[in-house]
C-alpha cells in the first residue's frame, strides 16, 4: 500500500540513532526515579516519608489536570470531585466489608468505575457542538460543589461534614505506602509523557489549538473531549483509592472546589503542558506547605497566592519553563526537530463515474432574523466538475459554503451529500459523507508541526499511534504534489505558525485534499497570494477534478482566476442564484458585468 | 406570604452580590474570581466601622470606596496584561483572592467578627412578622438596579460601556477609550461587590473566607445572565426561587447547589443562558 516517495529522501533530515535513545530514555529515568524512590523512605525521616506520600499521591490528579489544562486546553477544577468520589468509594466500601481481598478488589474497582461514569456524565455536559471552554470550566467548579454537598447529605454513609475514618485499610506499613504511592505516580507519568509525545497526544494539543478544524478533519471532537474526561476521571478515582488507604481518613475537602484550585496553582506553577513540572511543583509545594505552615500559616498562603498571581501573569509556562528555556541554551539542550518520511499512499476512494451527481442542494434558504441571507438555491454538483461561486460582497457565497458544511446550521430545504441529506450532521460528520473544506483564513494548528498537520488530516482514514510516532506518513499524491509544488515538503519539522500566509494556505489545502473528499470546498483559496502560488493551487484543483474523481466548490472574487480554471460557473447574488452555466456563457453575460458595476442593486 | 417574601428578599439578595460581577463580566469579558474578595473587604469595611464607633451605614461609603480603590489597582496591575488571555485571567483573580483573603486575616485576624445589624427588628407586614433588614434590602437592591439601569441607559459612561460590550474593536476605532471604560468598570464593579459584602453582614458571620461561599452563586448567576442587568433581574428571581423553594420543601443541603445545578443545566440547553429572551 505504501510506497516511499522520492520526496522522502529529502525530508528526513538524518536518519540518526538519536529516535532510538529519545524512545528508551524515558524508560530508562522512570526506572532509576522508581529505584531512587524505594530506597528513599530508609533515609527520609517518618515525617517526610508520610508527607511525601501524600504529596505523590496529590501529584497524580495534577498529571491529570495538566493532560487537560495544559495539553487539551480545558481549564478544569473538576478533577478534585474524581479524586474525593475514588477516595470516598474505597473508603465507604472497606468500612462495610473491611480490607478482605473480595473488600479490597471491590472498594478499587468501584473508585475507578465511578468517577469514570461521572467523568462520561460531566464530559456529556460540558461538551457539545459549539459549547465553549468557559463553559466546560463552569461546570467543573460546579461538579465539586454538588459532590460536597452530596457528602454532607449521605450522613452515616458517607460520616456528612466529619468524613469517614477508622476503616480498614490495604496492610502496608508506611513505607509500603510511599512506594506504592512513588510506583503509581512514576507509572502514571510515565504513561502520560509516552500518551503526549505520541501522535495521539498530537490530537490534544489540536484540540486546544483548533477545534473546528479537528472537527471539519473528520475528528469527533466532542468525543474526544469526553472520553479524555472520563478517562483521566478514573486515574484521578484511582489517586483517590491510594489516598484514602494512605491517609486511613476521608474528608469532604478532598473532593472540594478548594482543592480544585490548588490542583491548578500547582500545576501553574510547575509549568503546565510539561508533565514533569506539575508532577515536581505539587511535590515540592504539598510538602513545604506541610513544613512551613505549622509555623506561618497565613504567611505561607499569602506567598503562595502571590507567587500564583505573578506567574500566570509573567510566566504562564510556568518554572518549567524557566528551566527549559536556559536547558536550551546549552549545546547538548537542543535536538533537532525530526520528523516523518512522506509517502505515497494509493488512492483510496474507489473511482466515481463522471456525472454522478456528489452534491444536490434543493430549495435552500437561510435567514437570520428578517434578514434573508439565502433563497430558493437549487443546486447540482457532479463528479469531476470544479464549479466557481461568484457573486458581490455579501452575495450569501460564504454563508451557502457554511450549509453545505454544516448541517447543524439552521436552514431550510435540503442538502444532500452522495444521497444522504445533511440537516442535522455535525461538521465531523459530513466530512465523513467526504466533504472537505478549506476556510477563508488559513485554519491549521498553529503550534503543531507541518506534518502533525497533515498526520491529523489523515486520522479518520488511518487513526493515530498512542504510545509513539509513526516513521513514515502516507498521503495521497494530490497532497504530496501541493506540498512539493510550494515547498512545504521540505519544512516539515517546523511549526505550522512560522509559515508564511501563502504557506499556511498551502498547508491547509493540503490537509484537505489529504482527507481524499469526494467533494472539496474552498472559501477564496487564493486570497492575498502570490500569482505563482495563486497558479500552482489552480493547477492543483485541475488536476484534482481532471481525473473526474471528485468535485469542487470554490468561492472566488478574481474573474481572471475563475475563468482559468473553472468547468462552470455559479452566479450569487442577494442570496439568489441568478446564473448557471458554462465559463463562457456567464463570463459573456450582461447581468454578471451590471452586478459587479453595481447597477443590479436598485 | 412568608415564601413570597422569602423568595423576593432571597432573589434581592442575590441580585445585590452578582451586580459586581455582572458590570466586570460584561465590559471586561473577564470572570473576576476575586470578586469574593472585595465581599469580603467590604464585610470588613463594617467590622472597622463599628470598631471606630461610626454609625453603621458610613460603612456603604467607604466600602465602595475602598473596594473601587483597590478594583482600580488590581486592573492596573493583574486585569491589564490578562486582557487575552480570559481563561488564565479566572486563575490570577483567584489567586488575588487568596492574597486579599490572607491579608485581611493577618490584619484583623482570622475569627468571625460580629456588626452591628444595620437595620434590627422585624415588622409586621400583611399579616407576618417578617425580618426587616431583609425588607430594607430589597429596597436597597431595586435602588442599586436602578442606579445602574440609568448610568447604564443615561450616561456617557454607560453608552461607552454598551458599545465597548458589543464591539470593542469598533468601540476603539470610533475614539471610545476602551482602556479607561475597562478601568472605570473593573472599579465600579469591585466598589459594588465591596458594598454589597456591607449589606450582606447583617445576614452572615464575617469571616476571611465569607466571600467564597457566594462567589460561586453569582458566578452561575451572571453567566446565564450573560452581561444583561434585565436578564440578572430575571435569574436572580427564579434561581432564588428554586433556592427557597427546594430549601424549604425538600432539603437545606439540595437547596445551596440549586442555583448552581440549575444554572449550569440552564447553560446547557440555551448557551445565552436568560439574555434571549
């Protein structure tokens, strides 16, 4: 299925042996880090040794704030509500069958299983088309609260505002619990720096980055979002599980708001989005606050409020960035960005005859308000066909490309994509039907690299690597030949916001074709480009149409463009269709000539 | 009877501690966190006030002063440089918060304080004998909504601050100095939070952390209100409702999450919340 193209040979930089240590070396760290820590509790004192198990234990639930907040870019406070109903869970269940091992598989069990169902409920609620990341965090402050309050209610249940205490627990001595607690947070970190290094984690950070486009590449954000909810919900159960057998007492501020937001202060301050930071930072502060407020209290919360306030504002990266950026003044600091060969990957879309109708719009109209945007569009679209969609400013052109990629926008009359009406499918689900479309203003992942991007193009078709990165990437030829024609083949490695506007455009158009659309939209692909890049994008859409696999819809002002390149020509205006027809009859045409001098508006 | 005043001093009460934070939430697109620290400043405005042998209602003055002085600070030094970054602007505040929490406690101590109650008694009032500082607060509230519909509606300051919410770059480009509308508001807002941590001592235990139990509230309260003084009005009025209502009929624990559960379903269903209708 795949063949290596010959561009690869040009892409890779160096095939070194440095892939094969990078792979090893975080196997190798975690297990020194687990070494050191098992032999830790013979020198600590008894204080530390049980200080710092809870500080480990704590560290957990902030990997899972940091996958989200750092990585996903959802800010949440929720994480603490999973952790108190793990920690609640055991405890409950140990207290009324004690710690036999039918008691103790059931009491883990269930700390995991619940906050994993609550997390699917809170992911439900906090994520759906077009909901916004302020929301998913109001109803993270919102789900610790009810939590709390559901303890105080449970009353000899759940031992209301006093908690539960004096339950059996698992029969460890407390350095047992130090190196079971050390064992966890290192697995847990471990597996969290494998998840984001790996092409999957890539799909996080797309996530924060951009999510319509994550959507509009046939991505389920929602999905996503959710399931990384109840996922990192049950580590956080599980956090709560060690806590409650460590600490053989459960209060109801484990579950609370409070302890939300210090998760957050945290991870802040040991830098989000670096895994290690968090991890280092709530050891680190967990266990002087333990030290130091004994004796100041209200002087150690005020340093630490501060401290908070003034890295958010000047350094949001955190103290890990601190250290990552002299790390990388240091010569040995700086690996070479790497990335994946190009490959060519054979067509997958089983070939259309021409002439089958891909696109059919019937009586369309869209109005906001008493405002008619769009009237009675009746509309054909057949395979190998590249229809341009002329019309003035505000003609409805962008809005008609917004129904045809969008069926949760309100419209009436129907849409169909290859037969299936569209009314109600979410973006990612018509780019499914094999609808791609490429926005007015270059949509890409802005951090991400030029091939992440393309990698995430191709993860409806292919799915993404959990544990690592793949070596090569397969494209269709289409892609491959925008990216050798503007030379983005060569800038792989780089990060999709140091590219040039024509670039990004490049870019995105590639990412479309990538998802082999039988279909194709493109909002004014050659806005503010060159005219050599404005040319190779032309030839690009000709040769894509030419072999009459797919079509295409382009929204276009240069006339010059359109005429170039086009099989036929749609003409908008004030919502209507007002012609259809070949390059030379609209081009000809008197009422397109008074519609752009203006004399069609009285 | 009892209910329904219940239910209009309940809604009164709330209205007064979410205008703050609706004024902030509107103009600065920004969630103050630190919103239960100025209840808090305020709270303790009275504490002193009483302290100095002042009457009790000087405590509104100063309050809003102070809690205006304080807002126009913070907006220099913390709001400022956050303006883009919304989310991370929710953390500073509430770690402002903890600072001004902290600072109150290492000044007047951490125990709960006691004031004078502005207004004691109770009065007969068709037929019940209801409290009467809960009365004077709902008139105090439909005064505030007021004062805040006309320089809202009537000011120059207002219609700045409407055009700033509905389009700040539009706003900017037209000669509107948005900088010091965001200025004005943030300390408006604080001074109004301030005052209200005032009115709120006659009804709970002054404390560092007061402010946090009803930061919450308003919180939910303001985003489905979604920068609307109308729409707050509205949600003040059926969430404080199902809080007396719920309290009253089916438990006291299920009726303090009330508003939050019900809001954020609310949020759910229609994500402009009660500003549509």
């Amino acid at each position: 299925m795949l063949e290596t193209a010959p561009v690869a040979r040009r892409a890779v930089p160096a095939p070194g042996r440095r892939p094969r240590l990078a792979r090893t070396a975080p196997f190798v760290v975690a297990g020194l880090t687990a070494l050191a820590l098992w032999i830790a509790p013979l020198v600590l004192d008894t204080f530390a040794v049980n200080v710092l198990t809870r500080s480990m234990i704590y560290a957990v639930p902030a990997v899972t704030v940091d996958l989200l907040w750092g990585f996903a870019g959802i800010l949440t406070f929720g994480q603490a509500a999973f952790f108190g109903v793990g920690a609640y869970a055991a405890a409950m269940i140990l207290n009324a069958y004690g710690a036999t091992p039918l008691g103790i598989a059931a009491a883990l069990a269930t700390a995991i299983a619940a906050p994993a169902l609550l997390g699917l409920v809170v992911g439900w609620l906090s994520f759906y088309h077009r909901s916004t990341p302020l929301y998913a965090s109001v109803i993270s402050l919102v789900v610790p609260i009810v939590v709390v309050q559901l303890i105080y209610a449970g009353g000899e249940w759940t031992g209301s505002s006093s908690g539960l205490v004096g339950f059996d627990v698992l029969p460890f001595e407390i350095e047992g619990y130090f190196r079971l607690a050390a064992l966890v947070l290192v697995a847990v970190t471990l597996a969290a720096w494998i998840l984001v290094r790996s092409d999957a984690g890539r799909a996080l950070v797309a996530l924060r980055d951009n999510e319509a486009r994550c959507a509009y590449l046939g991505l389920n954000p929602r999905r996503l979002q959710i399931l990384l909810t109840a996922g990192l919900a049950a580590v956080a159960g599980f956090a709560g599980f060690l806590f409650a057998n460590a600490s053989g007492v459960v209060a109801p501020e484990n579950a609370g708001f409070l302890f939300g937001t210090e998760l957050v202060i945290w991870v802040a301050l040991g830098g989000r989005g670096t895994l290690l930071g968090p991890v280092l930072g709530t050891i680190a502060i967990d266990y002087l606050a333990a030290n130091l407020s004994g004796d100041l209290p209200f002087l150690w919360q005020l340093l630490l409020g501060t401290a908070f306030v003034a890295i958010i504002i000047l350094l949001p990266g955190g103290l890990a960035d601190l250290v990552g950026r002299l790390w990388r003044v240091l010569p040995f600091g700086r690996s070479g960005p790497s990335a994946p060969a190009l490959a060519a990957r054979e067509d997958g879309t089983e070939p259309t005859a021409t002439d089958t109708s891909i696109l059919k719009v019937q009586g369309l109209a869209k109005a906001y308000g008493s405002l008619t945007v769009l009237e009675a569009i009746d509309l054909e679209i057949r395979a190998g066909e590249l229809v341009s969609l002329v019309g003035p400013n505000g003609a409805g052109k962008t809005t008609l490309m917004r129904c045809l990629s969008d069926g949760t926008e309100p419209f009436t009359g129907s849409i169909a994509v290859g037969g299936t009406a569209i009314t109600g499918l979410t973006p990612n689900r018509i780019v499914g039907l094999g609808v791609g479309r490429k926005f007015q203003v270059a949509s890409v992942f802005e951090s991400l690299s030029v091939a992440d991007c393309l990698r995430l193009a191709r993860a409806s078709h292919d799915g993404l690597n959990p544990t690592g990165r793949a070596a090569t990437l397969g494209l269709p030829q289409a892609a491959l030949d925008v990216l050798r024609m503007t030379g983005l083949d060569r800038r792989l490695p780089e990060p999709a916001r140091l590219l040039s506007h024509g670039q990004k455009q490049a870019l995105e158009l590639a990412m479309v074709v990538a998802l082999e659309p039988r279909l194709i939209l493109l909002d004014e692909p050659t806005a503010g480009l060159t005219k050599a890049e404005r040319t190779t994008i032309g030839r690009v859409l000709k040769d894509l149409t030419a072999n009459g696999r797919i079509a295409a819809v382009l929204v276009e002002h240069d006339l010059d463009f359109v005429r170039e390149i086009s099989s036929r020509i749609v003409v908008l205006h004030q919502g209507r269709l007002v012609l259809d027809g070949t390059v030379e009859a609209v081009v000809g045409s008197e009422l397109v000539r008074t519609i752009y001098s203006g004399g069609a508006h009285g | 009877m009892l209910l329904t005043l219940d239910i209009l001093t309940t809604a009164a009460i709330l209205f007064i501690v979410s205008i703050g934070l609706l004024a902030i939430f509107g103009v600065l697109k920004i969630i103050n966190f630190a919103h239960g620290a100025w209840l808090t400043v305020g709270a303790y405005c009275a504490v002193v006030t009483a302290k100095l042998g002042l009457n009790p209602w000087l405590a509104l003055p100063l309050a809003f002063l102070v809690g205006a002085v304080l807002g126009g600070i913070a907006e220099h030094f913390i709001i400022r440089p956050l303006y883009r970054r919304p989310l991370d602007a929710i953390l500073a505040t509430w770690g402002l918060g903890i600072v001004v929490g902290q600072l109150v406690t290492l000044g007047l101590g951490r125990d709960v304080q006691l004031t004078p109650n502005l207004y004691a008694g109770t009065v007969a009032f068709l037929g019940v004998d209801y409290s009467a500082y809960r009365l004077v607060a709902l008139g105090i509230a439909l005064v505030i909504g007021t004062m805040f519909a006309l320089a809202i509606e009537r000011t120059r300051l207002g219609l700045s601050a409407r055009a700033v919410i509905m389009n700040e770059t539009l706003a900017r480009s037209l000669g509107i100095d948005t900088g010091r509308v965001r200025l004005v508001v943030f300390m408006i807002g604080a001074g109004l939070a301030a005052l209200a941590g005032v009115l709120l001592t006659p009804l709970t235990s002054v404390d560092p952390n007061m402010g946090v139990a009803w930061l919450i509230g308003a919180f939910m309260l303001v985003m489905v209100a979604d920068a609307s003084y109308l729409a707050l009005a509205a949600a003040c009025l059926v969430f404080g409702a199902a809080q007396v209502l719920i309290s009253t009929f089916v438990s006291p624990i299920l009726g303090s999450i009330a508003i939050a559960v019900l809001a954020a379903l609310v949020l759910r269903i229609s994500p402009k919340g009660f500003s549509r209708a």
